[in-house]
C-alpha cells in the first residue's frame, strides 16, 4: 500500500525537518502565485537547492501556484511556470482555472493538483478535475470518511485530504471576510485571519447579544488531529496525508511529520490501529494547539470543531497560581505538569489579555532550579499582576524544541548503497554503486593496479575508505569485493574514485524526474501567443438581473421587467415555476456553494422532472459536472467559480458554460479588459450584501441549541455576527443547514452605473437575500430608473432615486473592490 505523508515547508530549515523525518513529499510556495505570502517561502535559487536537496533524498516537492492571476500577471506567471518545470518540480497546485488551462495547453506534462481552494467536496468535482488533466484532488476539509472513501473507490486521479493542523471555518476559496473587511484577498494568499476575532452573537430585530458561556471567539476553529484514529483515515484507500503549516517553525514541522510517519509505519506493519506513544501524543499537542479536534472527517461537528477561547497556540496546563507578590514580581504556582527553564508559559485571565514570559529561573523554596515537577510549589519572575486560581499553559518547551532540533541539525536521512569494487592487475580501479531505487553508478579510476613494492592493500582497507560517505546522505550497507591479492592502490584514488560516484549518484537521484529544458526565450513567445488580445462578444442590449431566496422575494422581483430571476430554493422550484410562467421572465434555479453528493443526486432527479427551463446557474465544479447531461439548457456560472481571467473563461467555456459571473474581488479596470477580450456574456453583482463565508459550522445552533442540525432557530429570527467594531454580519441558512456570513454593508454600485456601462458592463447583477418586499420595490425602481436615464444621457435623479441613495448611505455601504482591488 502506497501511502504518500505530504509536509508543509516554509523556509529551507523546515524543509530539512520535513525531510529529515520522514516527508515522502514536502510542499512549498515560492515568491509568487502562493496562497500564503506572509510565510517566508522560497526565492528562484533557494527553490533549485530545495528541490536537489529533496529529489536526492527521494522525496517530491510541490509548489503551491495556488492564488488567482488577473490577466495583467499571465506573462509572469508564465514565466515562473517554466522555471518550476525546468528545475524538475514534481508537481504544481493550482486553485484558478485559467492557470489549469495554461498548464494543460503549454506544459501538458506538468503534474498539477487541485488546490482545497478549489472547494472540491464532490464526486462529480473530482471528475470534473480529472477532465481537466489534474492528476490530484484536495477534498475539502468538510468531508467525511464515508464521503472521501465513496469518492477514492470512484474516482481515477490521487485523492489527498488533510489530517493536521489549522482548518478554516469558510469552505477554502469561498471566503472573502478578509477580502472585503481589509483588502486582504484569501484568494490572493494574503488572507488577514479575520475568523479569529471576537464577535457576539446577535439578534438583529432586537438588536440584543446573546450571551454564552462558550466564549467570544465565535468564528474561530480547533487545530485538526487525527494522529489517535489515522488508521481510520487510512482505510479510506486514500494516497496522500497532508499537514497544513507553512507558517510554522521548523520544530513544529519536525515533531508532527515525525509523530504521522511512525503512526503510518506502524498501520502499515500491523495492518491496523497503530499504538501511539503516550510522549509522541504529547510532544504534538505541546508544539502547538489551538485545542485539538478530529475534524470532520472523524464526524466531529458543533463545539467540538471550535475553540471559543482564544485563537492562538493553548499550550498544555501545568499548574495553577496560588499567589501573586506585587512587591517583588513573583508569582507562586502549583504544578500539575514539568516545567524548565527556558520554557514559555502564559497565564489566562479573566480579562483574556493572558499575560506570558520565558521562564529565566525556578525557585523552589528560595532556591534557584533548572526544573520542577508536578506537584512542587515554585516561584518565578512575572511582571504582570495576576490573580490567584489562573491558570497556567506552557506554550513553548525548551527540552521539546531543542530534540525536535537536533532531529534534523545533526543527523541527515541516509540512503542505503550497495557497490562493488575490483582491484584488477594492469588494470583500472573500478567502483559500482546502486541504491534501492534502480540507481547504477559504474566507474573506473585513473589509477592502473600495479603489483606491491612493499605492503600490499587489504579488502577491509579498500572497505574502510569506500564506506566513508558521513558527509553525504549515504551509508554504505554492503561492498562486494574482487582484489587481486599483493598489489597496491593509493588510498588518494580510492577517495577520488569514491567521490565521482558519489557525484554522479547524486546527479542521477537528482534528475529522476528530469524533464527536457523547455527553451525559456521560446516558450515566452507561446505564452504571449497563448493571451494574445482577443476580440470578446459585443452586446448593445443593457440586463438587470435578479437573485432572490424565496417564493416572496420572487413575486416581489415579478412586478417589474427583469431580465432574468435567479432562484436558489429547489425545494420550491415548482410552485416558483409557476408562478413565474405568466410574467415570460426567465427563471433559472441556482445551486447553493457547496452541494454535498447525496444533494446533487436529488437535483439531479429534480432538474429532470422540470420542463422548459431557461437555464440553471452552477456554482461549483461538481454541479458543472452534472450538467452535462443538460445538453439544450444554457448553463450559467456564479461567482464562487473565481473566475478572475480570460482564461478561466474560456475554460469554462470548454465545460458548455454559455455566460459568466466575474469575481466580486475585481476591479472596474480589470473587469474592463476581461469583458474586452470574453468569448462569453459577462455578468457583474453590483447591489446586496454579499455573502462573505459559507461553512458548515453553525454558530446559532453551537451556541444556542448545542449544535443540534434543523434546530429551526433561525427560521424566524435573523441573527447577526458583531465584530468588535460594531458592524453586525447577517448570517443565513440554506436547506442543509449550512451557514452564510453576508456583509455587513451592501455592495452598492447605484452612483457609478455610468462608469460600469462605459466600462464595457452590460449584465448587472443585484443580490437579494435577507430584503422584504418594501426594499426590494425601492431598490429595483432606483435602478432602473438611474440605468434607463443613464442610456438616455440623463443625469438628473428622481427624488426616489435621490432618497434611496441617502438612505443607503446611511445604512452604511460599500463599493467593494471596483475602484480600490485587493492585495
């Protein structure tokens, strides 16, 4: 059973952890097109080190290209993508679909994995990769057992899911909070972690917060470990296990590859449940937790994904306070774990600042220690005022990180060699190498066997020199010799001869993925071929398009002249249908983000039993997938596909898709060109509060009904997230129960409709979610007044027009990223 351990790496040190404990593979980000731009990553001449130093040790190296490119980046972009492929990157991982096509059409033998950023959470996603030339899939990190085995038994690409580290709580690359609240795009890998804030919970007809004991970090997730059950993980037949931190330190990356390499060795030996050491359980709870969780692979749902209590690293309790002296800074504890110094301990308080310190010294009854145990009463230096009964976690341990170190700064994983020598008279010395991988080295020195003077060599001598390789990640195991007794060989040429293997050995490990140079200067020109200028789809014809919720957002949408009504509650398709048949307005059913498999079964039967439909709205790549069987119905995609360049339109187009919906985090200069150069109709939100997050986790059920699903809570009650600078984030529910966190202010673009309609915008989207009807007449009359006088070359507004801008205004409002972008 070939099972790959795939480790995070975001500096060279890490990198050698990674490696030096057991990584079958490492990934890792170089300086651009990588989702995490705050870690330190890998500059061009670090990334080819990096890369030799792996492939010697035969271990893969993946390079994240996992964030969107706007069209102004492709030729950059396609410069890195030839340097990756000419240094012998093993593979690449790709969220944006542009850059999927650019890699099948101009590198088609470039391995690329499906990034989790693409929300793949579907059988018919995966298909829908493998259609693409992926060779791997990242599920989602939502997705069970059940549903990940499901899709490996009926899938042909590698599966790969994570088993440790931080989760996010949004579906990964369907979050924008950071993008929208600070200009800081997930999406872009600048993601500024606004999930670990403070928020309350909040009834937004009262206005009231609802109180909870849990905690006020509502938005922010355990770390995930699965170290204890990995044996159930491994029984879904999946190829890779993947740890997430690339922003961690190196000891980190050392002790948890080190913990999951041993568990999968073990499973692997036993044929089952491995034992985990009491030691190694601890050593990775200590190096860093957020409190643990089994996530939602292992079915651990509600309160038991969440750490309501603080957002970063917890450490492991050891002790309590017993006394503070104010006077001499000392604070008196009470063991219930081993302390050190140089250990790091933080002790929480009622007020949350949790105060912390490096332990400079113990004192044990007035005495200076290097150590205490559990039990002992000890003294140290603290500088901050804390009440007795706190609390005390040791966030960093010293013995910990000092082992961890030494796994990888003074020990290098050795190779097994097994050679032979011949020591021929009159003729040269020869040296044969091989290692377990197929590798054959044969050589011959320069030195010719001549008969001995005096003292001849001996094999055990011969064997001495050969085998010293400590500099080197080698150990000789075996050397076959054939010497003719009574000659003499310098001990000089055996370690030339000796070193040329070694060399050459190297260079063969080196290159075992060696691919033939592409021509840099070449492949430029193909790539400015590739985005060459196209001439996009023209349209005179100005459409108001409306998305609505329900059947009384629909008839409230029906009074008035639309182009088209998006509609997103199949469970009412039918009676929506109907209604709208008299009124000749197009209504397309739209999917939700995220449609589990059993859910795409049911549309599937759904959508079939449903005549004369004028098209249907996808909105992830398992649905695209489905809709194939859909031959004569126009399929329409939404923003959650990302599409932020031409070349994802058109490969979507190559997928039937006939119209887009661009990407909320464009610019107006940027959508400009896109819709320029589109083969396919381009449609752009331009009003509602979009929806910033869509996530399994419900916060209104964990806190009020203990994460009990359909607890119908918000059914008649609407329930806000208050950020700790008051602004309040609607949050709304689909028929599964997950959750959208919408923003806090309305998109609103009514004031630049003349800039959107000379930038080339002709398909105008406007977002209904949580509106009654009196906001939905009031927002639709303004619009298609101020579009109508706009085509007119009227610039005055009507005193309707006029009031519902002010009263927007004083709602609060954005104009998203149109006139700023996002980093």
């Amino acid at each position: 059973m070939e099972i790959e351990l795939l480790a995070p790496v975001g500096s060279f040190e890490a990198l050698e952890a990674a490696v030096q404990n057991g990584a079958d593979a490492v990934y890792l980000g170089g300086t651009l097109f990588s989702a995490r731009q705050n870690a330190k990553n890998f500059d061009d001449e670090v990334l080819k080190e990096a890369v030799a130093y792996c492939h010697i040790r035969g271990v893969k190296v993946f390079v994240t290209v996992n964030t969107l490119v706007s069209n102004q980046e492709l030729i950059e972009l396609g410069k890195y993508l030839a340097f990756l492929y000419n240094i012998d990157v093993d593979a690449i991982i790709v969220q944006d679909l542009g850059i999927a096509k650019f890699v099948k059409e101009l590198l088609p033998d470039f391995e690329m994995h499906g990034s989790t950023q693409m929300s793949v959470h579907n059988l018919q996603g995966v298909k829908q990769l493998e259609d693409m030339s992926f060779q791997r899939a990242v599920l989602a990190r939502e997705m069970s057992k059940e549903e990940i085995e499901w899709v490996r038994k009926n899938s042909k690409i590698d599966i790969e899911v994570f088993v440790h580290g931080a989760l996010c709580v949004s579906y990964s690359g369907q979050c924008l909070m950071s993008s929208m609240i600070g200009g800081r795009s997930g999406n872009r890998g600048r993601c500024a972690q606004p999930c670990r804030k403070t928020y309350d919970l909040i009834d937004m007809h009262s206005g009231k917060k609802i109180s909870s004991p849990l905690g006020d970090y509502l938005l922010s997730p355990r770390d995930l470990n699965t170290l204890e059950n990995i044996d159930e993980v491994l029984d879904t037949g999946i190829k890779s296990l993947k740890i997430e931190g690339r922003m961690k330190r190196a000891e980190y990356v050392a002790t948890v590859v080190n913990a999951y390499r041993k568990a999968i060795d073990q499973y692997i030996l036993n044929k089952g449940k491995p034992e985990i050491d009491a030691q190694i359980s601890n050593d990775v709870k200590q190096i860093f937790n957020r409190r643990f969780t089994k996530g939602y692979i292992l079915a651990e749902t509600g309160n038991k994904i969440m750490n309501f209590m603080k957002p970063g690293n917890r450490g492991i309790k050891i002790g309590k306070v017993i006394d503070y002296d104010k006077n001499k800074r000392k604070v008196k504890i009470k063991l219930e774990g081993f302390l050190s110094k140089g250990d790091g301990i933080e002790i929480w308080s009622r007020k949350g600042d949790n105060p912390g310190t490096i332990v400079e010294n113990i004192f044990k009854k007035g005495e200076k220690k290097e150590t205490a145990n559990h039990g002992e009463i000890i003294e140290i230096k603290f500088n901050k005022t804390v009440l007795k009964d706190s609390p005390v976690y040791k966030t960093s341990d010293s013995a910990l990180l000092k082992r961890a170190k030494e796994t990888y700064e003074k020990k290098d994983k050795k190779i097994a060699l097994y050679g032979k020598f011949k020591g021929k008279l009159d003729h040269a010395i020869e040296l044969l190498l091989w290692d377990d991988d197929g590798n054959y080295i044969e050589e011959k020195g320069e030195y010719i066997v001549q008969e001995a003077l005096k003292t001849s060599i001996t094999e055990e001598r011969i064997s001495e020199q050969i085998a010293k390789l400590g500099n080197t990640p080698y150990e000789l195991k075996t050397l076959e010799m054939q010497l003719d007794q009574g000659v003499a060989i310098s001990i000089g040429q055996l370690n030339n001869l000796r070193r040329n293997v070694i060399e050459k050995m190297n260079q063969l490990r080196e290159n075992h993925n060696h691919r033939e140079n592409i021509d840099l200067k070449a492949f430029y020109e193909k790539t400015k071929t590739w985005i060459k200028n196209k001439q996009g789809i023209k349209s005179e014809h100005i459409g108001l398009r409306v998305y609505v919720n329900n059947i009384i957002q629909l008839k409230a949408v029906l009074k008035f002249h639309i182009d088209r009504i998006y509609y997103s509650d199949i469970a009412t398709i039918d009676e929506a249908l109907k209604i709208a048949e008299p009124y000749n307005t197009p209504l397309i059913p739209t999917f939700s983000r995220i449609t589990e498999d059993v859910e795409l079964v049911n549309i599937n039967k759904k959508m079939h039993t449903l005549e004369k439909l004028s098209g249907l709205m996808a909105s992830n790549l398992g649905v695209l997938n489905m809709l194939k069987d859909f031959k004569d119905i126009k399929i329409i995609t939404d923003f959650s596909l990302n599409v932020f360049n031409n070349g994802s339109i058109e490969c979507l187009k190559e997928m039937n898709v006939e119209e887009i919906t661009l990407s909320p985090e464009l610019t107006l200069k940027q959508i400009k060109e896109i819709i320029k150069q589109s083969e396919l109709p381009c449609e752009v939100i331009v009003h509602g509060n979009l929806p910033l997050m869509i996530s399994k986790y419900c916060p209104i059920s964990t806190m009020l009904k203990d994460g009990q699903k359909h607890c119908n809570l918000c059914k008649n009650n609407q329930f806000g997230l208050k950020d700790p600078l008051g602004m309040t984030f609607p949050i709304v529910r689909d028929s599964n129960c997950r959750i959208q966190i919408l923003n806090a202010q309305k998109l609103c673009l009514i004031e630049s409709i003349k800039e959107l309609m000379d930038g080339g915008i002709r398909h105008m989207r406007i977002q209904f979610t949580t509106e009654d009807e009196k906001e939905i007449v009031s927002t639709l009359k303004a619009y298609m007044k101020t579009i109508k006088n706009t085509l007119e070359g009227n610039k005055e507004q009507s005193q309707e027009t006029k009031d519902f801008i002010k009263n927007m205004k004083e709602q609060g409002l954005t104009k998203g990223h149109f006139f700023r972008g996002v980093m």
